[in-house]
C-alpha cells in the first residue's frame, strides 16, 4: 500500500499555504519540515525592540491579489492600510532631504494586520487543528534528499537536524507526494534527487535566483510617531544614502506589540555590506541613521532603537549569484511546475514557480497548485 502522508518542504507562505489545504480540503496527512527555528520563511515581522517590524514582505494589492486577498478572509487575518498621510521627503543629494507638499506615495498598497508573518502562522495553527493528529511541523529540520523508492510507489525524505540541539542527526520519512516549497535555486544547491530531475527543471530551477535575497530593511523605532505630529507622511526616496524608500510601519498602532517605526530599503553594496555584518553592517546603519535625522526632524530625540535583516545573510534564504540583476532569470517556467517529477511524486512550490512569481501572491498560488497535485496524487481514486 502507498503511503498516504504528504510531506511539505518549508513554512514560509507557500508551505504553509500548501499544507493548509491539504488538511483542510483534502483531508491529507501533513508533515511540514522547516530548516529554521521558526516558520514565515521571507515573511519576518519583528525584529526586536518589542515592535511588530515587517522585515521581510510588507505590502499587498488587493486588486491583484485575489488568492491572498481569499487565503487572508479564510483563517481571518485583517488588512489595514499603509499609512500615507502628510509630506513625503526626497533626498536628491546627501544630507539634502527636501519636503514636498501632501502628496500620495502609495496607490492601494495595504498591510497584513499583526505583520505579514501572522497569515503563515494563522495557516498552520488552521491547519493543525483541522487536522489534529493527522498534521505535524517539525522546525529545525533541513531536508536533503528525496528520492523515489520501492519500485515508484513511494518517497523517501532525508533531513538532518539544524540549528540547535541534536545537530546533524539524520532521519528519513517515506510519503506518498513531496511538495518542496522552498526557493528554487537554494533546493538545487542542497538537496539531491533520486533519479535526478529532468534537466529543464534543474536548469530552471538553478537559473531562479530568490526573490529580494539581495536587499535588506533597516528600522528605527520610536517613543511616539513625531513625524506624523510635524506633517510628515514617512514616506522618502533618495539617491544619496543606502535607504532608498522610507515608508511608515505603524500600521498596527494600538494593537498588541505595535510600537511607531520607520522602515526602509536597503539595496545593492550596502544590503551586501549589513550581510556582512560587523564593522560593514554598523557604518550602513550609521549612515542609515544620519539620513532619518536629516530627513525627519525630531528623529535625534525620539528614535529609541534601531535594527536590521540583511536577507543575504540568511542561510535558508541566501544564494549564490547576481540576484536580482541577473540578465535571464527562469522565474515562472513551466519546467518548475511539472506535474511528473519523481514520477508525479514530487511537486514544487515557491514563490518563484508562479508566472505571478516574487510576491506572496505567487507563493499563495503556488502553495495552492501544488496541494491540488498532491491531493490528486493520493486520493483512493488518484493515479
Ligand atoms: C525584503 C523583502 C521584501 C518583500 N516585499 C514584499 C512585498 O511587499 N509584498 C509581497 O507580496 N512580497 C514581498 N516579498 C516577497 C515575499 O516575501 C515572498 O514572495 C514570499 O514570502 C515567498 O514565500 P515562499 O514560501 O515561496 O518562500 P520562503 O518564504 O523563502 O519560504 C521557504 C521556506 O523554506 C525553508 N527552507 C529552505 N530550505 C529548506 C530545506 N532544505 N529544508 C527545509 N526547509 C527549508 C526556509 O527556511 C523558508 O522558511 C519581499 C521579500 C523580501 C525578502
């Protein structure tokens, strides 16, 4: 008899997702493997100092966001919007912030009350208790082989513990289907399969660098939103500094753990020198700090903590290559979202998979395409 247990390969939104519904639509039994202490993968929203800080994805377009927007209404997290009242700033020249009259910066941009990294939580806790014992996550756990066995009819899943504890211990689990929802081109680099995949998706696969694994977000909390109070929106662009958007993240003032912030983007040179941390990481962050006091006055005084993620110096995110300026990137191929790899055993998720790839969008889409082949693949009926 084939084994009925789907095993979901990382807990960022399309892991989390996929297993969603699995437990809750296609009464599955789920075992989601996550190589990090905690789930959310890109989706981050703390960061220290108390304060619910979005430093992974942010925003979400309704208008386009169908899938999210529905996943969203299903496990009840809320959206609330980015908050754009009042001046934005433009730095043009170094120390040269200039104001502008109220104006918006944002179109329909809206934010995920709680942070971002609520709606993966809110998934796997639904899927847990639709599931009870039929679902597991196991953190700390980073998967390294999969391969076909006895004959077809199953998967074998090698993982080894990270992190802390029983490092390097090794267990496998045989499962009727895979989804390995963890960014492409990192699963090329560290996970083997048995028989190898068809070269189109190895190459595709490889040829995917992972989206925004280049770019960091710095923030900077403070004692009361005192750029509000002067008539500012927080919302900035510049060319002279490494913040390149500044953007208000207050967005769950009054709620539990939400505490005024500014965030902003950091990119190219300075995102590699935060990754490199150390002495590199604290000359960004002291420039960093000089534009928010040149462009917002009153930061001197009400600033109370800064803090940063440098997405390329996360092991479970980071890979090697150009990132984002890479000339020819296989985003969206279809070769990533074969439906016979490991004889229809395995399926692959990601953010990156999606022709509507890079946003949570694409990873919800993902997460949900490749339940349906999972689900197909193990019902009574199914092949
Ligand atoms: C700085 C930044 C800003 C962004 N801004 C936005 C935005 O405003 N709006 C928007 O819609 N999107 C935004 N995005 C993109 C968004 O975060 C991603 O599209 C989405 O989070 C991807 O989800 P995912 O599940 O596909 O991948 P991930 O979130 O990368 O999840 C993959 C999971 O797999 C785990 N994993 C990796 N390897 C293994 C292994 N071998 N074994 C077990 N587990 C493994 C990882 O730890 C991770 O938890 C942003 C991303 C970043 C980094």
């Amino acid at each position: 008899m084939k084994p009925s247990l789907v095993v979901v390969v990382g807990a960022g939104l399309s892991g989390a997702t996929a297993a969603w519904s699995l437990a809750t639509q296609h009464s599955s039994r789920v075992l989601v493997l996550e190589a990090r202490d905690r789930v959310g993968g890109r989706l981050y929203s703390s960061g220290g100092a108390g304060a619910v800080l979005d430093l992974g994805a942010a925003w979400t377009w309704p208008s386009h966001d169908v899938a999210l927007g529905q996943v969203c209404k299903a496990v009840g997290v809320a959206t609330r919007p980015q908050f754009d009242d009042g001046s934005p700033v433009a730095e043009l020249a170094p120390g040269q912030p200039r104001r502008f009259p109220p104006s918006r910066t944002f179109s329909e941009e809206r934010r995920l009350a709680g942070g971002a990294a609520a709606l993966p939580a809110r998934l796997l806790e639904a899927a847990a208790s639709a599931a009870g014992d039929s679902f597991e996550l196991r953190t700390s756990c980073a998967v390294s082989r999969i391969a076909l066995v006895d004959g077809g009819a199953a998967v074998e899943v090698t993982y080894r513990r990270v992190g802390e504890g029983d490092v390097g211990a090794e267990a496998r689990v045989l499962a009727g289907c895979v989804v390995v929802a963890a960014p492409p081109r990192l699963v090329a680099a560290q996970v083997t399969f048995s028989p190898e995949l068809p070269a189109p998706t190895a190459r595709a696969m490889a040829r995917s660098p992972t989206w925004m694994a280049d770019t960091a977000k710095v923030a900077f909390v403070a004692d009361a939103p005192f750029w509000r109070a002067a008539g500012y929106s927080g919302s900035a662009s510049s060319y002279a500094g490494p913040l390149r958007q500044v953007w208000d993240n207050s967005q769950d003032l009054g709620g539990e753990g939400a505490r005024p912030a500014l965030v902003g983007f950091a990119m190219g040179d300075d995102a590699a020198e935060l990754a490199r941390g150390g002495d590199a990481a604290r000359a960004v962050l002291r420039r960093a700090r000089a534009q928010i006091d040149a462009m917002f006055p009153g930061a001197d005084e009400h600033v109370t903590d800064e803090t940063f993620l440098a997405w390329g110096a996360e092991e479970w995110t980071r890979h090697e290559g150009a990132g984002m300026r890479e000339p020819a990137p296989s985003f969206g191929h279809p070769a990533l979202r074969s439906p016979d790899l490991l004889g229809g055993r395995l399926v692959l998720a990601g953010t990156e998979t999606e022709d509507e790839h890079g946003h949570m969008e694409g990873a919800v889409r993902s997460g949900l395409r490749a339940a349906e082949h999972a689900g197909r693949q193990l019902a009574p009926t199914g092949a």
